[in-house]
C-alpha cells in the first residue's frame, strides 16, 4: 500500500474513532467550503495562514478565540477552511486540502502558505504537508492527534530521538513518525508545537523531544479552547509567519534569553538566565511565581490563592496546591483529589484532602 493510501486509511480510522459520540458526520462539499480574511483590506499578503479546526468545531471558532486577529496583526491572512470530520471520514481530508485550498493559494501568489491545525485538524495538517513536499512554508500544531497508543508506546520505549523507523512501511500512523522524524530533523518544513500539561495524549510530548525547544510551547491546561488560546498568544508572535524562511542556509534562530525561552513554554521565568543564555544550550530550568530574588525580609512562604510562594533555588516561586496534591503527593507521598494553600505553625503549606471531605477544593 502506498504512504497516501496507508495514512488516508489511518485517517479514516481515527474519523470512525472520533465520531463515535457523533454517528452521522456532516456531508461534505466539493470544493471544500472556506472563507478568506485579509489582513489588510483590498490588499492580499504575500503570506496566508490556512486554519483547521478539531473534530465538533466550526471554523469561526477561530475568530471568537482571537487566532485570527493575532494573525491579522502579523500582516497574515487568513483562510478558514471547513474540514470537518466528514471529509476524514470519506479519506478524502489531504485531496480536498490540496485541490480546494492550499494550491490554488500557491496559485494565487502567496510565497508562504501555514498550516495550523488543532487536534484532528493537526493530523490533518501533517497528512497534507507531508505528502506534499516543499509546498508548505510550515506546520503549526496544537494538541495534534498523532497515533494509536500502540504505535506510541513502541516509540516511547526507546524515546523519540532514539527511535529509527525500520526501512520496510508500516501502519499509517508508523508512517507519519517516519515523516515526523525526517521532517524535525531536516527542520523542513519548521513545525511549532503547543499543548497543555494535562492532555492525556502522549504522542505531543514525544514529538516535542523532536523539536528545537524554542519551538515547543506548553501551559497548563487540558484539551480544551481556554489552553489552546493561552498558548496561541504565546506561539503566534514567535512563528516566523512572514520573516526569512528558516530553511534558508546561514538564517538561523534568534537567539533569546532564557527567561524568554521559559516563557516561551508557559513558565514565568528561569532560575538562573545567565546559564543559560541562549537556545539550545542545555537544560534549563524553569518556574512559576514573582521569580524575584529571595532575601531575608521576603522569603517567608505565603498564600496566594490556592497557591504557596516559597523560597525555591534563590527565587520566589509559586507552587499550585491543586496541581501539588495531585501530581506530587502530600508529604508521605499519597495523591489526592485536590489542596489548597494555608497557614500551618505559623508557616504556609500545601494541605492535601479529597473530594469526599468538607471544604476541599475540586
């Protein structure tokens, strides 16, 4: 089976998995319905933005959420295309893409075209820039679908970077690693990833060890509009929509500091900024909070809502009492459904409790 036919099956199996709680997809239409944003009126950019949505989501949801002001202020247009979980559904997502979208832009004189896609509209974006080389400028993503748990679990064995895709095909999804894996090598297209902490998908956080990190961006957050929005107004201003094509010999990356770089992922600042000055060089730190320096007249630890601030590495650093107690436990280590800040001794503490006792935080 050829890479077209083997990832346009795939696709269709992830359709029939996500339209589980929705039997009947909506019909689809030829050409694929969408509607043009320009950023400035009665005068085309030379750079156009073609948006995807997730499974149960319209296009204009990206214009409620602000995606496409964010894009209008960069000087990009925008093209919101409506590929809708019937045109996975009929293996027809990447044909219609490509024949109704993104050549005639090619058409049109846009000298960069972008993919963004969230969720299923990741997969989709992947799926279309992979089977056409050369004729994406790039790859946004956030919270992609990237596979079956079972082709996830074989690569999370050995991690990302370690895993090689044996020379012979395989399933759909094995083959989209393949392109994943050549593609955040060769940075050919770029790809920029985002995707909340909470999301139970592990293929997001494997891909982001493909990644430059500076191109990697978290928060904490689920799979969810309110996480997506909070990380496309830290991603978007990043993305070189319009700027020297990064696959350009000798642009390379601009370099920014590590608080930035920090910020870049969601956190508030580095612990130590003159480690680590620049990107790419090495493991850094990150953390939550004022991120002042600690001193003996403001170290004490304090409450700030469900949140302590205490004294961590020479940095006022937050630490959410919620996130705490679930993820790290009480001080004997056993997990809970919830916590909250408070003063314990004298001193501020994270207490732990369930939702089965009074007064706890869910």
């Amino acid at each position: 089976m050829s890479q077209v036919l083997r990832i346009g099956a795939g696709l269709g199996a992830l359709a029939l998995a996500v339209l589980a709680a929705c039997p009947f997809p909506r019909a689809t239409q030829r050409p694929m319905r969408s509607s043009q944003l320009l950023a400035h009126a009665g005068e085309r950019s030379d750079t156009v933005a073609i948006l995807l949505q997730g499974h149960g989501d319209a296009p204009e949801e990206f214009v409620r959420h602000g995606f496409v002001a964010e894009l209008e202020a960069a000087g990009v247009d925008v093209i919101l295309a409506d590929a809708h979980s019937g045109y996975y559904a009929e293996q027809s997502t990447e044909v219609r893409l490509w024949n109704d979208i993104v050549a005639p832009a090619r058409a049109a004189g846009y000298a960069r075209v972008w993919l963004v896609g969230i969720s299923m509209g990741g997969m989709g974006a992947i799926w279309t820039a992979s089977m056409h080389p050369g004729e994406v400028s790039g790859v946004v993503l956030l919270a992609p679908y990237l596979g079956r748990r079972r082709t996830l679990r074989a690569i999370e064995e050995v991690g990302a970077p370690a895993w090689q895709p044996r020379a012979e095909a395989g399933p759909w999804d094995y083959e989209i690693w393949r392109w994943l894996k050549q593609a955040a090598a060769a940075q050919n297209p770029p790809i920029f990833l985002g995707y909340g902490t909470h999301d139970a998908d592990r293929g997001r956080a494997l891909l982001g060890q493909l990644l430059p990190p500076e191109r990697v961006f978290t928060r904490p957050g689920g799979h969810d509009w309110q996480t997506w929005t909070e990380l496309w107004h830290v991603m978007a201003p990043k993305v070189p929509w319009r700027g020297e094509d990064p696959r350009s010999p000798g642009a390379g990356p601009v370099l920014r500091t590590a608080d930035e770089l920090c910020q870049d992922k969601g956190f508030d600042f580095a612990y130590d900024p003159a480690g680590v000055p620049m990107e790419g060089s090495g493991e850094r730190g990150c953390g939550f909070g004022p991120g002042t320096p600690c001193v003996p007249e403001t170290s004490d630890a304090y409450c700030d809502g469900t949140s302590m601030v205490a004294c961590e590495r020479g940095k006022m650093s937050a630490t959410n009492c919620v996130q705490h107690c679930r993820q790290v436990g009480d001080p004997e280590g056993n997990f809970h459904d919830s916590g909250r800040c408070a003063i314990r001794k004298d001193e501020a503490a994270c207490v732990c409790c369930d939702r089965d006792e009074p007064g706890c935080l869910l």
